[in-house]
C-alpha cells in the first residue's frame, strides 16, 4: 500500500512532530514531513507527492507563503494555512496570492477533519493517476498494433475517414492520412450487388451492422479499380463512435488468409508460435518419438521475478524483458528446435539431440547468456536472471499435457533459487500399500524414458575348472537416491504390463555387447513377455538384427512365472528353442510343483532360490533342500547354479552337495556394465 505524505512548512521542525503524535493518536496513518527551504520544499512535492501541505504559524526566513503557494499548486497540492485569529498578516499574504484554506492553529479538530478529507482525496487521485498512466500504455500499444497490423482498417464517422492505417492508405495509394481525411465512401466505394451503400451507413450509425461482407469496387487516390470485401463492426475512436472497417483485397485473399493463419499460430511480439500452436506440434512429436532414436525435451523458462518487474516498470518495458529472453533462446538453439511463447510471461521449448548429455546444454547456454545480457529500457539498463524445468520425452510418454505440466513443475522448482535449471523427476515419497504401485509406475515409466536401466554382467564359476566365459546379467534402475536392483521394482512392473517394456529396452544393449565375443550369457525375461505373442518373433529379429547366435543366450524364466502360467511358457520356449537358445528356471528349490516344471519343460539349467547359498556350511536345513534339487535335477541332465553367494567358504560345501556352477561377490571382479 502506498504512503501518504502531509508536507509540513515551519521553522521548528518539532511542529511536525507535534502534529505527527497528534494525527497518529487520533488513528489516522501518515507520514510526516517538513521542510524548511525551498529545495525541501520542491524535493518532497516531487518525490513524495504529498496529499496535503501544511504551513505553520511560524514561517521559516527563507520561504514566503507566494512561493509555497505557487510550488504546491504546480504539483497539485492542497495547502492549508495554520494562523492565530489576532495575526491577519499572514493570512492577507496568502489571500493576496492564492485561494486558501485557512485553519485555527488551535483547533485540532479542525486540522483533523481536513486532513482525513484530503487525506482520502489524495488516495482516490493517486490510483486515478495510475489507472490513467496504464490507460495511456495500453492506448499507445493499440496505437502500434493498429498501425502496425498487415490488415486494411479504417475508422469511419458519419460516411468521412477519421483514422486509417498504413496498409489501408498503401491500399488507396494515399501518400498519408491528409488525402482522405475529408473523403467520402460514397466517392471511393461502389457496391456490386447493388446494395444502397448510404442506407447502410445510416443503419451502422443505429447500430445496425450486416453480418456478410460487403463485395466493392474500390477507386483509389491514383484512379485504380480493384476488388476488395468489407467487414463492418462497432468501435470508439476518440471517444466518439464509430465504424470500425476492415477491407480485405479479394486478389489478395489467399496470401491473407495464409497470413491470417501465420498470425493465428505466431505471439505478435516475439514471432515465435503460441501456445496452442506449441502443444499440437508437441502432440505430434510425442508420437513420432516412440519409434525415434532422437533425445527429447521440453523447457519451459520465465524471467525470475517477472510479476514484480512488471509492477515495477509497467508493460512497455515488460515486453522489452520478454523480448530479449526470446532472442537469447532463439540464440541458444538450433533451427530444427521449437520455440514458442507459451504464456504471458513463459517459454516453452522443444528440442531434439542425439546424445542426452546435449539436452542440458541448451538450457545451461541461456542460464548463461541471459544472466550476462543488459536489457536497454531507454532510460535505463538492467539485467535479469531466468529459471527453467526440462522434461523429455520417451516411448511411455502420454501426451504433450504431461510433458508440460512436469516442465513447469520443475519450474517452479527451478524458481525458488533464481537463475538455475531443475530436470524433472518423479517424486519418490514413502507412500501407502494401495498408492505403492503407482510410485513404481511413474519411476520406472520415467527411466524408460530418459534410459536409465542399464545391466551388470558377473561371471559364473564352474567349480571343477572348467571355465568357457559364462555370465549373468542383472539389470538395474538409476536413480539419483541409488540405483535400484530388478528386484525390488520388477513385481510392481509386472502388475502394471511394463516388464515386457523394459525387456525390450535391455535385450538390444545385452545382445549388442555380446555380439562377437562367443561367451554365453543369462538374460532375465518378465512374466509380461512371456504372455506376450509378439515377443519370440520380436527377439528373432533382434538376433538377427544384432548378429547374435541363439546358443550364445540362456533365457531365464522365475519358476513362480512358470508354475502360473505354464503352457505360456511353454509356448515361449518352444518358439525359441529352435533357435539354439537355452532355458533356466531361477528361485528354483525343492517344492513339489517346481521340481515338476521339469517333466514339461526344455529346461537346461535352475538356479537356486535366492538366500539358498547363503551361510550354507553352517545351515543344514538348506544343505538338505540343495541334495533335494540335485536329486530332482539328476535324471533330467540339468545344470544347478548358485547365484549371490558371498563367502568363498560356502564353495565346499555347495560341490559337496552337487553344485557346479556358482557366481556372486566372493569372485571380487570388476563386473562390466553396459547401457551406463
């Protein structure tokens, strides 16, 4: 809320502390200032445009009340003279100069209903002054923009021009606005259909608008025909009212209308695209980007602290904020990206790379630049800082709503510290059982998408030294609290069709490592792809797109997939085996139903249920269930392998059950990495 001042004149400057106690006891709120000489006088009418100016009874040497009176009204200030009622000297100077209000100097009621009078004056033409002021801004931006436009307009009053634009006057080859101003449309327009084109004024001058446009020969300053439709509407011009015409030159109407579409889809102040336009674009591009092997991003950027800048400098100078962070992105991407004004005051951005690591790089060159540039407001110079949120785009993204709405919510991260760019990311939070999967869904849906499951390989260990290269393969999630092993968010995946996805996503990357190399190697397959019909065909094509062999892979399937669902896993593996692919049950023990899995499956190898191996030579009852899976596994030639095994002091004891094949953190290698 703004202050309001009360200027005091008197040469105590106790005077206006005395009247400053005085209006504050009495619950009226204001500033009291005083000034002694005339440069106080000027500076304080100047700089804090008092409500009211108060002269005391003791005028200081250096003023006179004439001098007083004539500065206050130059910068419209009311003045009230404070006298005792026995001195007439001051008030017949003040009388003999200018109207004045004079006040008993000892009757603070007096004082006080004035003051509360103007006081609330002073208010009411403050904010007529500042809606005034914006008035004027948004006239003079009318101004330009009419003048400015590519559309024929003209303002008509009584059939005579009163306004035209320069499209209009390059229309009718009129040099300037002087030529026509005293013309008639009866003189330059004549109707083709016969319509009584005076009628139709007088109508329009009674509000009575037609709702076609009107088709006219037009006779132009240099005594040329040509063709053109009117639009009539009502407008004010002025102040007065009047007809707002619109002529489009039907020869042009084509160009026009391809122009009219530009301007539909383009922000007249930065010719970038708008916002709907953006959104159908990115639309579209959400699509093309599931079958892509381009990386891509959407920014959305504002100018940190834009509102209060425009509190503070008004529109014009806004627009010239706005501006310059346009030109600066536009510097900072490639004539291939997207940029648009997707707000009054934001910039949404759509780029496209190769690699992922250049995607941040556009956002850290207009952090930079922007915090370097100096913004010319004319008058001034200053610069400004941006913030930002990226969001990319993956084969699991929904649509262009969402990848919006997690661009501008890292935004708004972004924002709380100024001049910084925030990547979003799924908040990871502890939530309850029934909300638990859709956490999963949105991190594992987020790492599909910015390709953040990678696989480490770990040798497996023949026991009795016969070493051929064998590996198992464990996938991963990155992310920024840890990464995050395959089993922990592989059951919420599956539950939610995903696993299949991210089967897809890590077979390529496994199968390119492996191609050439002769080793074997394990890869894990989700329940997902083994109810999926299309996945034996799809993993054909990637062996052959990828050059692997089929006997070079041993495809893992968890016993518990299998027992529930048994004839599509056998389905699978029939597909498959033909293509010298190998099979492994894993979580593999002693059970009944599991050891039954073997009479009606190709089943080459099992692995050991998980914890199995763990402590073995001091835990008889998992020694006995091992025996138990060596029996079950003998008459059927299967290979049993140990995984997860940590201390080298269970090796005995597994060969002694019948354990051949082991692997786990007791080999301390440096495992390989691939998709890191």
């Amino acid at each position: 809320m703004d202050s309001a001042y009360l200027l005091v004149i008197d040469a105590s400057p106790d005077h206006a502390q005395v009247l400053n106690s005085f209006l504050r006891n009495a619950g009226i709120a204001v500033r009291v200032v005083n000034a002694s000489t005339f440069d106080e006088l000027e500076s304080v009418l100047k700089e804090k445009s008092p409500f009211l100016v108060v002269i005391g009874t003791q005028l200081p040497s250096a003023l006179k009340i004439g001098q007083v009176l004539q500065a206050a009204d130059l910068n419209s200030a009311p003045v009230v003279l404070q006298v005792n009622p026995e001195d007439t000297t001051q008030i017949e100077e003040a009388i003999s100069t200018h109207p004045t209000l004079v006040i008993n100097d000892g009757e603070n009621d007096q004082l006080m209903r004035i003051v509360k009078t103007y006081m609330a004056g002073g208010k009411t033409t403050r904010e007529f002054d500042d809606l005034s002021h914006k008035l004027e801004e948004l006239q003079h931006r009318y101004d330009l923009l009419l003048d400015s436009a590519r559309d024929s307009i003209a303002y008509i009053h009584e059939g005579l021009h009163i306004y035209a634009n320069r499209a209009y006057l390059d229309l009718l080859q009129a040099s300037s606005q002087d030529e026509i101003e005293g013309l008639s449309l009866l003189e330059l327009m004549t109707p083709e259909n016969g319509t009584d084109l005076k009628k139709l004024l007088r109508d329009m001058n009674h509000d009575i608008f037609p709702e076609e446009t009107l088709a006219v020969t037009i006779n132009t300053i240099a005594k040329k025909k040509l063709k053109a439709d009117l639009t009539f509407s009502p407008a004010k011009f002025g102040g007065e009212q009047c007809i707002q015409m619109l002529v489009r030159n039907q020869d042009e109407n084509l160009v026009l209308q391809e122009e009219l579409d530009r301007l539909r889809k383009t922000d007249h102040l930065t010719q970038m695209i708008n916002r709907q336009t953006f959104t159908d674009r990115l639309s579209a591009l959400v699509e093309e980007d599931k079958d892509d092997d381009l990386r891509s991003a959407v920014l959305y950027i504002e100018t940190d602290g834009i509102e209060e800048l425009q509190q503070d400098l008004g529109m014009e100078n806004t627009d010239s904020y706005i501006l310059d962070l346009a030109n600066v992105i536009t510097g900072c991407i490639q004539e291939t990206d997207i940029p648009s004004r997707f707000s009054d005051h934001g910039f949404a951005v759509i780029i496209r790379r190769t690699e992922k690591s250049t995607l941040q790089e556009v956002g850290e060159c207009i952090l930079e630049n922007y915090s370097n540039h100096i913004i010319d407001l004319g008058d001034q110079t200053r610069s400004a800082s941006c913030s930002m949120g990226m969001a990319t785009l993956g084969p699991l993204t929904r649509d262009a709503k969402e990848v919006i709405a997690h661009a501008r919510q890292a935004f708004r991260q972004a924002s709380n510290s100024g001049n910084s760019m925030v990547r979003f990311k799924p908040a990871f939070t502890t939530v309850s059982s029934g909300e638990a999967d859709r956490d999963w869904v949105e991190r594992i849906r987020y790492a599909l998408n910015n390709r953040d499951f990678y696989t480490v390989q770990q040798s497996i260990v023949d026991l009795e030294g016969e070493n051929e290269g064998f590996f198992e393969n464990r996938t991963f999630m990155r992310e920024d609290d840890g990464d995050t092993p395959a089993s922990e968010f592989m059951l919420a995946a599956e539950r939610n069709d995903l696993g299949s996805t991210i089967d897809r996503h890590i077979i390529p990357q496994l199968m390119l490592a492996i191609a050439g190399t002769g080793d074997k190697h394990i890869i894990p397959l989700s329940s997902n792809s083994i109810l999926d019909f299309s996945f034996p065909h799809w993993f054909q094509r990637m062996l052959s797109e990828t050059e692997v062999e089929g006997s070079q892979l041993v495809l893992q399937i968890s016993a518990i997939s299998a027992e529930s669902n048994l004839k599509p896993t056998s389905r699978v593996m029939e597909e498959l085996q033909p293509l010298g692919c190998n099979f492994v049950l894993s979580e593999f023990d002693n059970d009944r139903k599991t050891v039954q899995l073997l009479d009606h499956l190709p089943v080459n190898m099992v692995k050991l249920r998980p914890g199995l191996a763990k402590g073995l030579s001091t835990n008889s009852t998992n020694q006995e269930i091992i025996r138990a899976v060596v029996r079950a596994v003998e008459p059927h030639e299967i290979t049993i392998i140990a995984d997860e095994v940590e201390d080298a002091s269970d090796l005995a004891m597994l060969w002694q059950c019948g354990v051949k094949l082991v692997t786990g953190d007791f080999l301390n290698e440096a495992p390989q990495v691939v998709g890191q």
